[in-house]
C-alpha cells in the first residue's frame, strides 16, 4: 500500500493492538480525546509518528469513529478478537498505569 495523507479518523488509535502503549485490540488509546484526536500529540511514541495512513484509511472512511473502527477489525477478521478483549473488562488505562508502575519502578 503506499502513503496516503492522515484522514484523522482515529480509528488506528483504537482499532489495532499498540504494544508500545500497552493498548489492547479495539480498546480506545487513553491519549485519544473525544474529537478522536490526540491529546499527547507531541509526546506520543515512536510507533504512532512512524505510522503512514495507507487505502485502508480510505476503505474503511465512515461518519463515526466506531464504524470506523468496526470496519478496520472487520478487514482483518479481527472482530471476534476485540469482542474477547472487551469482554474480559480489560481497559486501555488500566493498561496503561499498569505500565507506567512497572516503568517506575524499574527506575
Ligand atoms: S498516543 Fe496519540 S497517536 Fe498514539 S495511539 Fe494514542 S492517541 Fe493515537
């Protein structure tokens, strides 16, 4: 696929596992904020400045963020998946502090 411009849709802040994160399939990055955009902008990891929207953007293009979402775990026959990971109470900011205390500690 080649590079395309961001469509700031938010949905690669949601849909996909971030491992740098601790940010769990389909589950919402705690940085998101509520207009799908970034709040940790220009402290955000590596993996989030590397990424290149690509025609997936495109192809999964809908007027709401969970559409949006739900379009990119359906491409990837991931559903099934992120229905397992909400179901398991997991959170993205529990995930989140948890590596956070780990890092903490570790210092
Ligand atoms: S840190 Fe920012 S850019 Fe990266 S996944 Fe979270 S909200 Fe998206």
């Amino acid at each position: 696929m080649s590079a395309r411009e961001c469509t700031q849709c938010g949905a690669c802040c949601v849909a996909p596992d971030i491992a740098a994160l601790d940010k769990p399939l389909g589950l919402a990055c705690p940085h998101l904020g509520p207009d799908a955009r970034c709040l940790a902008y220009q402290s955000r990891p590596q993996v989030c400045r590397d990424y290149q929207a690509d025609e997936l953007c495109d192809r999964i293009a809908a007027p709401t963020l969970e559409a949006r979402v739900a379009k990119y775990l359906a491409h990837f026959e991931l559903q099934a998946e992120a229905d397992a990971v909400a179901r398991s109470g997991l959170t993205s900011r529990a995930a989140f502090f948890a590596r956070k205390a780990r890092l903490d500690t570790s210092r």
